[in-house]
C-alpha cells in the first residue's frame, strides 16, 4: 500500500478512536474512480470543542473539522442551506456515525424534492441577483482600475458561489470545489446547459497552457506558495483551466486590498496580479457584471 493511504488509513483509525470526534467522512476524489494525480486525501470531521470551522494539513492529509452542534443543527433544511458547506455533506463517503446524524443530513440533501429544489435555486438566484445590484451601485462614474477588478472578481464569485449551484440544481447534482473545475463544469453540465458554461468560461478567460504557465510565473513573490503547487499539480496533470480558475480566485481573494489600492502598487506588482486576475483578458467592470446578469438569466432559464 503506498505510503500516503497507509498514512490516510492511520489518520482515520485515531480520529474514529478520538472521543471528541463525533462523525467522520471522506470527501474529495482521493480513493474514488475519478482520483487523479494531484488528488488530496481529505477527510471532514465533527468535533466536540470546536466554536468554528477550521483546516489543516497533517502529514499531507487534508482535515475539514466542523462544531459538534453543527451535526444536529443541520438536519434542519433551513439551517443547513444557511451556513453548511452543503456538497461536501452530500457527497462525502462516512465512516463512522454513531449518532446516525450525518446519515440523516446526506439522506435529506440526496433527496429534496422538486419543490424544495426550486426554491433552493431561487434563493440561489436572488443571493446572486442582490451581489450584482450592490456591486453596480458601487461603480463610480469614472470606473477607475480598481472600480473595474472589483467588479470582475465579484461576477465570479457570483458566478462560483451561487449561480453554478443553482445550474447544478437542475440537475439534482452538487458542486465539486476542486482544482480541475472548469472541466466539471464542461463533464457535468456543459451539454445541457451551454449557454451557462460558456458565459461561465467568459469570465475566467481561459487560455490553456500557455495561460495557465504564465499564471504560475506571476505567483512569485505574492505568497500564494499553497496555491501556486495545488495549480501546478493541476498543470501537470493537464487541469490547464483548472490551474486557472484558482489562481485566479485565490489571487482576487488574498490580495483583494491590493486590488482597491492599485495606483499605488509597483509596477512589478501590479503586472504580476495584472496576469493572475486576467486584467487584458477578461470583461471588466459594467461588461462582467452584465455577464454576469446573462448568466444569472440563462441559470433561470436552463439554457
């Protein structure tokens, strides 16, 4: 057995033992018929003593640890749809349950019904549809660089965080959230919902292999060190898009003050996050909220 799931299977062993762990699920690709080669091994757990979320690493296995109350919390649909990282409780394979409570919160989200689908999705759409307003309302008159990459790196978390969720809705599936997302967005929705995925793709600005290489140039120095391996595990690989798409996102989100004080960044800087972020690829300002605004349309209208 090679090492890492020899090491996975130990990890496991203690959490199970651990008193303060009340559930235990693998999630993830690591293990499954789809694991690639720059798979993590993750577990999630439900920890007694624990106010809030965390993650870690351990001997390169990733732990999701979540509070204790959060697994009676979330057998209720309305709390979970709040706060809980919803496709990871769907999806995750369990391994110890004692209280059955994770067993419950799976079986609930596996399956809602057409009605509570929907209004899943429009609670998705109306989130999404909120963001875009304020986000136009921040748009100053001149739409200044800053003004312009706000905007952007705002459509996308639209785009991410509620609008692909509700495509995937439709279909009665959960969002993945790892590297090679862009593929999955093709693999699982892209023949039904074309006019999505595109306008999905339109706002990352995708280039392939020579995109992806100059991104993982441009991430020297911005301490983006986890990311910048996770991408060029995906690169490797051959995830191009993949390694993208989160260097992208992880970039706009650990250097977001950088965004909104950029006149004042060196030029070294500013060309560096200029190429993460996609500043001479992608729609800007009012053009990717509008995107973003067709997208939301077409997610309603599952085309």
């Amino acid at each position: 057995m090679p090492p890492l799931e020899t090491a996975t299977e130990k990890l496991q062993e203690r959490l199970i033992a651990d008193r303060k762990v009340r559930a235990l699920a693998v999630i993830g690709s690591y293990g499954t018929d789809v694991q690639w080669q720059g798979s993590v091994p993750t577990l999630l757990t439900f920890e007694r003593g624990l106010l809030s979320a965390q993650t870690e690493t351990r001997a390169g296995i990733r732990l999701e640890r979540l509070p204790f109350e959060k697994l009676d919390d979330w057998r209720d649909w309305n709390a979970a749809q709040v706060g809980a990282p919803l496709a990871l409780l769907a999806t995750g394979r369990v391994l110890y349950d004692p209280t059955g409570n994770f067993g419950r919160i799976q079986r609930m989200l596996l399956n809602l019904g057409p009605e509570r689908q929907a209004l899943y999705r429009q609670e998705l759409l109306a989130q999404a549809q909120t963001r875009l307003d304020e986000a136009r309302g921040l748009l100053g008159r001149g739409q200044s660089v800053p003004e312009q990459l706000l905007a952007l790196v705002t459509a996308r978390e639209v785009a991410l965080l509620q609008l692909y969720p509700a495509l995937l809705s439709l279909l009665h599936l959960w969002p993945e959230s790892e590297v090679r997302l862009p593929h999955v967005w093709r693999a699982l929705a892209g023949l039904r919902f074309p006019k999505s995925v595109y306008s999905l793709e339109r706002l990352y600005a995708f280039g392939g292999h020579d995109e992806a290489r100059r991104c993982l140039l441009a991430t020297r120095g911005l301490g983006l060190v986890e990311q910048e391996r996770r991408a060029r595990a995906a690169f490797t690989a051959g995830y191009y898009d993949g390694a993208v798409r989160l260097l992208r996102d992880e970039a706009a989100s650990s250097h977001r003050a950088d965004l909104t004080r950029w006149p004042l960044l060196s030029a070294a800087r500013q060309a560096k996050l200029a190429q993460l972020i996609g500043l001479e690829r992608s729609p800007l300002g009012p053009t990717a909220l509008a995107l973003a605004q067709e997208l939301l349309e077409d997610v309603r209208e599952g085309r």
